[in-house]
C-alpha cells in the first residue's frame, strides 16, 4: 500500500463501547482535551478517490490527512470498523459507493 | 450630536422615504445587480463604507492603487467598484450626469447618480491590494471577473432590506451600533471579526482580547464589550453556514460564558477579498465607522494560502495607526495544555511539546461526525446550536451544501417600493 494517510473518526462515549465489543478499542487515540479518535488509513489512490468523488481535501503538505469528508462517509466508515471487526475498512466503503 | 466616521466625516444614512422613492425613479433605467454590489450599496447607504458615499471614480481608485489612499488624501486600501460590460453601458444609457436605478431581487433597490464611466487595470488593482496578480488567489478572481467598464457614482437606498430571520437582531448599521453601544454604557469595545462558529479557542482570543482592551480603565461597573462581527458574504460549498455562525457567536452570551454586559453579536455584508493586510486596514476602517475603539487581529488575518507572513497584517496597521480611529489587539494563538488541563495561550504556557493545538479542519472533522466533543473544546450548548442549524437552516448540515445554497433563505430582501 503506497501512501499511508490517516483519516479522523471521532469517539464517543457510544461509539468507544461499540469498538470495546469489537475488541478495537485500545486502536483509539486521544486528541483535543481527551476526545478519542480512531483513525483509519487509506493509500494514495484511496486518497485521490476520496478528493475526486466526495470533495474531500487531501493535506499532503503536512499530516497527509483527508479532511472534510461527508458525514455519510464517515459513518459508513465507523460502521464498517464495527461490522468488520477491522480498521483496514476503507476499500470496502469506497466498494460500497461504487 | 454629529456622529464622526473614518476620514472624518459626520456618517449619515442614504435611505429614501418611500414617496420620495417612488417619485425619485420615475422613468429612470433599471439595472439589475448582483448581491456582492447589493451587499454594497448597503454598507455604502448605511455608513459601513464612510466617508464614500457611492461607488468609486477612477481618481479615487488610482490614489487607493498608488498609494492605499482615496483622491482627498484618506486612508482607503480596497475599491469599492460598480462594473459593468461596454454593451451594458450602451444598452442602459449609462453617462456622466444621469441616474439610474438599482435593482436587486426584480425589485428597485438603490439610486444611482452616475458622475464617471471609466476603465481601470485589473492587474495593477490586483498587485496594489493583494499582492499577487495570480488568478488562483480568490480575490484575483473576483477582481478579474469584473466588466471592463467601471461606473461612479452616489447611492442612496430607495427603502431599507428586510433583514431575514435569524439575522433580524444582529443588522445593527453604524448609527444603530453606536448607539447601542451608548445604551450599554461600554467606554471601549473590542471587534472580533468572524466567519466561524466558535470553538473555546476563538471564546479565549474575544475573552484575552477583553482583558488586552480592559487595560488601565476602572472595573467597578462594565466599561469594555466584545462586539463580534461576522462577515457574511459570499458562501462557498463546505463553509459554515451563516445561520451557524450568527446564531453561535450569540449562544457564547446566552448560555452565560459573556453576558450582555461585555459581549454583542453582529453582522456585516461583505464578499472577503482575501487581501491579508490591506483587508485588515479595511476591516479597521469598517469597525471604526461602528463606533468600535479597538479591533483584535491575530495571526494571517484575512489572508489565504501563503500569500502573506503572519504579522503582515500588523505591520501595515502599525504604519497606518495614527489615522485610523481604532486601536489594533494583536492576539496570540490560544490552545489547550493538558498539563495545565486548561485552554491557555502560547505566550504563556511552556508545555511546548504537549500543547494541543486548535485546527479549523480538526474542529470541522469533529462536527461532521456529529460526536460533542468536550465542554473545553466547544461549548455543549455551542454544539447543540450547530446541529439545531443544521436541522432548521442547513438540510442537515452546518456546512454549506449546493442544496443549501438553492434553498435557503437570503439573508435580506428588497421588497417591492
């Protein structure tokens, strides 16, 4: 997998215990006064799908993330974490749009 | 009293009574406008834009391009432009001595007294305000999107917008604002110039601003008002929508983290020219004509990409301070510390490699997901507002959509005479 650019889901307290159900918990991260972020990964041509088909803008000077993704995008993507059991989820949400 | 504006000059509305209006127009050329002109010719009638009293003619241009100067010699860094293509000049009968009428919304809105029909260099206006003549930069853009001829002229509204619900109470133009100001008694005030719904790092830069302008005044009764003033203009797709950022600014004073007594939210139209610097002369020159004493700036100020250094702005308004009736604020980043576990400024803390930085872009990827972050992140009350937003104005998102954009309600009307 060429490029390794992070996206950003953020945590609740609903969404921690449904990862804490998918034994992916301990993936979490805290950021920003102790909020939990989960991040999933995607390669640069995921990158690039995610730029062109949904709008998202790719900070490729600096982290690499991919920002300003829809909100159905992202749940999709939590959902599939959840659903998989995996944070390797993004080949399979950018399946489903297509 | 007279109230004294920028250059100045006693601020006076430009607005009509409607029989006046009506008997004005007769017979007089329509023009249809669009809302970055409409948005004009109300800071233009209202005073926002003192001491112009319309749209510009070419010496004042020329003196704002050489030397960020209007023809008299007042400081003025931005023109302020009424374009129109050579076939509109012809088809409306636009010349020097006749007026015309404005329309906005298929409905008449403004006179116009036109004195000059000229051209100008978009270029060289590009190069003299925002340092770039590079087609990418957004107010390049604008700029060149202009018509080629240019049209002067003094405006004077035909009647007053109706301002849309829920932008109704913030409306408040120079002379309403001063006296407002009057009513809460403030000895000074702070502008805190805005296009985002707030996050505890934007309530720190208005609360340390506060203190910056509070300095040497008396504290037994409240003497200094933060007084927030969005810029609502132009929308562009993934923006805050106005609703959320109005409406939010305001909850910071509702839900008690200001009071009324050192906090009041605003609006002002205007489409961002991005000029970095010189947009901050302006933005001075736009609240100093509200009546506001001081006017906070941080870092980048109304700049975009890299096309200006971070204090840039402060060093022109340092050149220019002495004939600007306001006082600049410079304000440094506010972030939160989780050793000092409280939202604390770079000038202060020293927890250098655990300061958790605010990012526009992280704070935006927190809202989309719809998970309410901690109450020293945002506000749960500034949350909940976002997302009642989102319902009630934004088809379900507080970022602007091509949806919300065909269906939402303007901002103003210009209702029938």
């Amino acid at each position: 997998m060429a490029g390794k650019n992070p996206i950003y889901l953020w945590v609740n307290e609903e969404r921690y215990e449904q990862l804490e159900k998918a034994g992916l918990a301990h993936h979490t991260e805290e950021r920003l006064a102790g909020l939990k972020v989960l991040i999933v990964y995607a390669d640069d041509d995921q990158a690039k799908t995610f730029v062109q088909k949904f709008g998202a803008k790719h900070d490729t000077s600096t982290t690499g993330s991919i920002e300003l993704l829809p909100k159905d995008v992202k749940h999709r993507l939590f959902e599939k974490v959840v659903e998989k059991q995996s944070i390797d989820v993004v080949g399979d949400v950018l399946a489903s749009y297509s | 009293m007279a109230e004294i504006g920028h250059g100045g000059k006693e601020i006076q509305e430009r607005i009509m009574q409607p029989a006046e209006a009506k008997e004005k127009i007769k017979g007089l050329t329509q023009i249809p406008v669009r809302k970055q002109i409409a948005n004009e010719i109300i800071n233009l009638a209202y005073g926002w834009f003192c001491p112009l009293e319309g749209f510009m003619g070419k010496d004042d241009v020329d003196g704002v391009v050489k030397n960020m100067r209007l023809a008299d010699g007042t400081i003025w860094p931005i023109p302020i432009l009424f374009d129109l293509s050579q076939d509109e000049v012809e088809k409306f009968g636009v010349k020097p001595g006749q007026s015309v009428v404005l329309e906005y919304q298929d409905n008449p809105m403004a006179l116009f007294e036109v004195t000059e029909v000229f051209e100008y260099d978009k270029a060289a206006i590009c190069q003299a305000v925002l340092g770039t003549t590079e087609d990418k930069h957004p107010g390049c853009a604008r700029t060149y999107s202009y018509k080629d001829k240019f049209v002067a002229g003094k405006i004077t509204l035909l009647k007053e917008p109706k301002i849309n619900e829920p932008f109704g109470p913030y409306f408040l133009p120079p002379l309403k604002m001063r006296a407002v100001i009057k009513e809460k008694g403030w000895n000074r005030t702070v502008a805190h110039q805005t296009r985002n719904v707030p996050h505890t790092g934007h309530e720190w830069l208005m609360k340390g601003a506060f203190f910056q302008t509070y300095g040497d005044l008396p504290i037994e009764k409240p003497e200094v008002g933060v007084v927030v003033n969005a810029i609502i203009g132009e929308k562009r797709v993934k923006d805050y929508i106005d609703e959320a950022i109005i409406l939010c600014q305001d909850e910071l004073e509702k839900s008690g983290y200001f009071g009324p007594h050192n906090h009041l939210s605003s609006l002002t139209f205007w489409d961002m020219r991005y000029a970095g610097p010189k947009e901050a002369v302006f933005h001075a020159i736009l609240r100093a004509n509200l009546g506001i004493t001081h006017h906070m700036y941080g870092r980048d100020h109304a700049g975009v990409g890299d096309y200006y250094g971070a204090y840039e702005a402060h060093h022109l308004l340092d050149t220019v301070g002495e004939e600007l009736d306001i006082t600049p604020v410079y304000s440094m980043n506010w972030l939160y510390c989780p050793v000092c576990a409280e939202i604390t400024s770079e000038g202060l803390c020293n927890h250098k490699d655990q300061q958790q930085k605010f990012s526009g872009t992280l704070i935006r990827s927190i809202v989309t997901d719809g998970v309410k972050p901690p109450r020293l992140i945002i506000r749960p009350e500034v949350f909940d507002q976002i997302m009642a937003c989102a319902e009630k104005y934004g088809e379900g998102s507080p970022f602007v959509t091509e949806e919300y954009l065909e269906k939402r309600t303007p901002v103003f009307n210009i209702e029938p005479l």
